[in-house]
C-alpha cells in the first residue's frame, strides 16, 4: 500500500562496503548529497569505533529496497556521523508521491544529506536533534515528504532523540527492550511527514526523548519496513545472538524482509490493520481465515552498541 501524502485540508490515500549515493542535477547539490550514506542491500560496520574520551558507538547498517525498487535502490536514506559520541539517522519516503510523477527518494536523500552537513555546527544546532531537523528541513527543495528519526549520542551517555512519523528506534539492555519510540500518525498508513508543502509537520512536531545509555547497551533504528514485521521480542532476541553489530543489522533486515513476504505471518502490521476494523478478503473469512501477512516495503536497520573509549 502507497503511504498517502499529507495534503491540505484533507489526508490522501553481503556484506560489502557501504557506498555513496547522489542524484541530482544541480551540481551545488549534488555535491552536498555526495555525503549521504546509503546502501542497497548491503551492510557494514561503518567507523567500527566513532572515537570520543568516554562512549561512542560502534555502528552497523543494512539496507534492503522493497523488491520492486531494487534498481533504484528504494527510497529511505539514512547516514552515520563519528560527530562526539556518534550520530545516527533515518529518512523514509512517503511513496505516494510516486502518483505524482516525483521520486519519492530525492526529498529524503537530500534531507538526510543536508543533515549530515550540519552535524558538526556546534554554534546553530548545539548537539540538539530537533534543531538538526530544523536546520536539514529548511535547506531541502526537493518536492516530496519523509518520515524522520535523527539520534545523537553524547560522550556522557546522553542519547538525544527527535522522531516524525514512524521510523523507531529501541534500546536493548541485558536481552531487554528497555526504551521503544512511538509512531505519530494521522490514521492507519498515514504516518506524521516532514513534507515540501506548506502543510505538514514540522521539527515542532518531533517527538523528543532523552535515554542514558550504559555500555554495552545496543540501540536498533530503522524505517518502519522493520518495525512493520519484526516485533520488539524478535529484535532483541536477534541481536543478542551476534557479537558483531554489522552481521546483527544484516540479521534483523534478512528477518524482516522474510516475514514481510510471508502471507501467513502475523506481524505488527496485520495486527495494527485488524485492530483499526480491516479486514481479510471475502474469500478468506469464508475459510474463517483473518487477515494475516508482513508489510512490503523498504527495510532500513542501524544497531549501534555502545562502548567505552
């Protein structure tokens, strides 16, 4: 299903290395989306150790485009800074745009670009997330909406969180999920949306939280093509079976890309769709069967761990 775009007045329904990604035809631009980090359906442990006096992270990624936007390599974008303890974050494109004729892609690469530029301002953005969310929107002129999660870690342990719409981020102690985001939307399938338009959200709207972190903590972020088919147990269950923060990226993106293509597994999204009043097909509920199956889409996973310098 195309997530709608929020429109006004109303809402409308391997392991190898990461590589660089940009598209555009503005050279100034093209230039500032040379930075981006992305990856399509490859994984790595990119900086294995982001340096700082006290914790930082030690990150991994995998990126698997929904199958049929393989050749473009999907429309989430996501990026890793080593700025101070580490910074992590997640664009995914509302795919209604595609309707359109505009690249669902182009405004969250952009953004997540720009983003990545402005990490380092200590002066305008402070380590603040939401203001990093202000300052990447403001700078972005491709047409379109994202969903966005940006996480910046401080070398005390402090991580700092900013979230539009439904990607997520859990934080995993001692085989626990001990911290879990909250998706924002409108209705069902209709997640909060940094947008080009006039109307939409804003960095106002970011929910924001603050979570200590202790090493040896692990945080897993990712576009809601993870969290639609993978549940909390199942994420803190696979990542305690790696020692290596990559191959577990790669492990929960290979499992939610398993579950979404199973008609039969009830996932976090076939349960949401149930409790909202959708139903299976007529021909189904004559079988007396209910509405089951994973969510296809594009699945974006980082696991970061936290470690002691």
């Amino acid at each position: 299903m195309a997530i709608p775009i929020l429109r006004t007045a109303m809402m409308i329904s391997q392991s190898q290395p990461l590589i660089q990604y940009s598209i555009s035809a503005v050279d100034e631009i093209a230039k500032r989306r040379k930075r981006i980090v992305f990856s399509s359906s490859h994984s790595s442990e990119l900086n294995p150790v982001i340096r700082s006096s006290e914790v930082s992270f030690s990150v991994g990624t995998c990126l698997i485009p929904h199958p049929k936007k393989v050749e473009k390599g999907g429309e989430d974008a996501f990026f890793v800074s080593n700025y101070n303890g580490g910074v992590i974050a997640v664009a995914d494109g509302v795919s209604g745009w595609a309707e359109e004729d505009v690249d669902p892609s182009l405004f969250p690469r952009e953004f997540m670009a720009n983003a990545y530029n402005f990490v380092g301002d200590e002066e305008q953005v402070n380590n603040d997330p939401q203001i990093l969310m202000r300052k990447a929107h403001a700078a972005t002129f491709s047409t379109g909406s994202a969903t966005v999660i940006i996480a910046m870690l401080e070398k005390n342990g402090n991580l700092k969180i900013a979230n539009v719409g439904d990607c997520g981020l859990r934080v995993i102690r001692n085989g626990n999920v001990t911290f879990s985001t909250s998706p924002q939307e409108h209705y069902f399938d209709c997640p909060f949306q940094l947008s080009s338009e006039r109307v939409g959200q804003t960095y106002l709207d970011a929910m924001v939280s603050n979570v200590e972190l202790i090493e040896g903590d692990i945080i897993v972020m990712g576009s809601d093509g993870l969290y639609d088919n993978v549940f909390d147990h199942e994420i803190a269950l696979t990542v305690g079976r790696y020692k290596d923060v990559s191959d577990a990226a790669k492990a929960l993106a290979n499992l939610a890309s398993s579950h979404a293509m199973d008609s039969k597994f009830d996932s976090p999204y076939s349960l949401e769709a149930r409790s909202k009043g959708f139903e299976a097909p007529l021909w189904k509920k004559i079988l007396g069967m209910k509405l089951t199956g994973g969510k296809l889409d594009d699945i974006t996973v980082i696991v970061g761990q936290v470690v002691s310098s």
